[in-house]
C-alpha cells in the first residue's frame, strides 16, 4: 500500500511537471452541501480575476476521493478536505501538503451523554462501565479518547462498540447506549436525547481539533507558490466578508445556490462552522504546531483501529505555511 501510494505520488509530480507551472488553468475539488464563504467567490469570478487563470471547479463526496485525484494530477488543491483523509493517505506515502485551514467545525463533531444519567463534566467519571457507540478509526474516536483521558475515565471499564454516526444516533435514541460519538446530523438527532459533556471551544483548549483544510500536491505547491498564495488570499477576502454581518443577505443565497441546498438549510450548518482569519491559521493553535500535533494523534487512532498500516513519526512536513504567509504579507 506504501508502495502505491509513493508511486501514485510520483506519477502526479510527472503530470504536473508536464503543464502546471505554466498552467491557464486550475483545477479545484470541493464538496457539495458543505456551505462555505469561498463559494461566495467561486461564484462572483474572484478567484479567475485574482489569479488570471481559469478554474475547473470540481465537486466530490468524499476526501479519500480527493487523495485519489491529486494522486492522479486530475487535481491541484482540495477545499475543506477533512483531516482523517489527508491522514490516511499521507501515512500511506502520498506526498500531500495542507497550505490552509478551511473550517473549524468543533461544535459539529461531539460525545453525547444519555439523558437519563444526568452526567456532565463535573461528573464524567460516572462514564466508567458505561456502553459508548463510537465510529472507530475516525476523528470521533479521537475525540473520544481525548475527552475521556482528560476526565480520568478509565475506558478499559467501557463498552466501546463500533458504529457510524447514524447508527449510534438511533442507539442513544432508542436507550440501547449511554453515550454517542458523532457528527453532524446524527449529532444533532443525539443531542436531542442528551448532553455534551463539553463545547466546541472547550475541547479546543484541550487540543481537540476538529477541522477542515485545504490540500495539494507538495510538487505543484512548490513550483507555484504565487498561484497557492493567491487562491488563498482571495478566501481569506472571502471569509472575512462573510465575518461581516452587513455581507450576509448578499452572500447566503449565493453559497445556497451552489451548496445544493435550501437558504435555511444552508444558514442552519454555515452557522456551525468558524472560518479562523489567516493570523489566527498561522498561530500556534493551528498550522504553527497544533495541527500538525492533532494529525499524529489521529494516526495513532488509526494504527489502533486497524485502519492504516503505520503512522509516519512526524506530520511536520505536510503543512506548508509558505502561501499562506505570501497571501497574508499581500493582503
């Protein structure tokens, strides 16, 4: 798996070197309902004006998909790639870089406590003997083991099983476990039978980071470093319209649009989301250590689990903060 993944790499940096560095265009994989203030841009032509160039804006359902088209040269930078992804196939030997955080999404991926235990914080270790539904292998699962260790809760005493978000959602509902482990709407119908044990910003502070970022090939950011720090300076424009409210009556039907999905619905998850500001990014928090840290913790989870052969000893080296340092002395 190493092996192909390391030659899929290669076989990207070929194609690269056969056209990129002077590309007129550039291709760009994002989600679908995962309404974001860049789609702002995408839409209006900020990105062709910034960059002088054509993009071919190209929609995915998964991450693993996007590694799978970097490797192949279809794609030159990934919008909102989740972590565990990027993880998995930069373990793997795919030579990817993160030159931005797209999202913070912590409010969005939680543990949910059953009701009826009344446990919160401040009696966590009540937790021990408990049955938890946790996807295993995933950031969930990280932030699970995270949370626990920090309550002191002695999970060998637990029934962790192993169950996808909707599943977990419908055991917590039906009374069949005691705690959830999840995210976004099977989150959001487990809340409706308990409590988070702590908030989003809380389980930042313990270096819980549950966030999205924006992914390239190391040969392609490197031979165009002007055409990565301009893409992300024009959403980081993006982003800090959006944190304007004057901007949102003139920006949320536009994303709605292009999300696939209804202005309500849209506003329901955009609101869930923090787009941190280009200094914020470049803080310790996040691509000045904390990322980097948060990346080898997944990959231990994944060793773990089963879900990935090794971890690398270090992820150092797939954050490359050189465009997003050029777009910030730019903006």
């Amino acid at each position: 798996m190493i092996l192909r993944a390391k030659l899929l790499s290669a076989v990207t940096g070929a194609a690269l070197l056969g056209g990129a560095a002077g590309a007129q265009e550039l291709s760009v994989a994002y989600f679908l309902e995962w309404p974001m203030p860049f789609q702002y841009a995408k839409e209006t032509g900020m990105y062709e004006e910034a960059l002088g160039m054509e993009i071919n804006w190209r929609a995915f359902d998964t991450g693993t998909a996007m590694s799978a088209a970097m490797a192949s040269g279809d794609i030159q930078l990934s919008v909102s790639q989740g972590v565990p992804p990027f993880v998995v196939a930069v373990s793997a030997g795919q030579d990817l870089q993160i030159v931005d955080v797209a999202v913070s999404y912590s409010d969005n991926d939680n543990c949910v406590v059953a009701e009826a235990l009344e446990i919160d914080k401040d009696s966590a270790k009540e937790l021990e003997g408990k049955k938890a539904a946790v996807p295993l292998g995933t950031a969930a699962h990280y932030g699970f083991l995270k949370q626990m260790n920090h309550f002191g809760v002695d999970i060998s005493t637990m029934d962790v099983v192993n169950m996808a978000p909707p599943e977990g959602a419908a055991a917590i509902a039906q009374g069949a476990v005691d705690m959830f482990c999840g995210w976004g709407g099977s989150l959001r119908r487990a809340k409706e039978h308990g409590n988070v044990l702590l908030t989003g910003q809380e389980k930042e502070d313990l270096g819980i980071l549950v966030f999205d970022v924006t992914s390239g090939p190391a040969d392609f950011i490197a031979e165009n470093p002007d055409v990565v720090a301009k893409f992300l300076a024009v959403t980081a424009e993006a982003n800090a319209m959006w944190a304007d409210p004057a901007n949102r009556d003139k920006m949320l039907p536009v994303i709605a649009k292009d999300s696939g999905m209804d202005v309500e619905a849209t506003a329901a998850t955009i609101d869930t989301f923090v787009f941190p500001t280009v200094e914020e990014q470049l803080s310790e928090k996040w691509l000045g250590g904390g990322a980097q840290e948060f990346m080898k913790g997944v990959a231990d989870v994944f060793v773990e689990a089963g879900s990935i052969d090794a971890a690398l000893d270090t992820y150092e080296d797939n954050v490359n903060i050189g465009p997003l340092t050029q777009a910030a002395g730019g903006s």
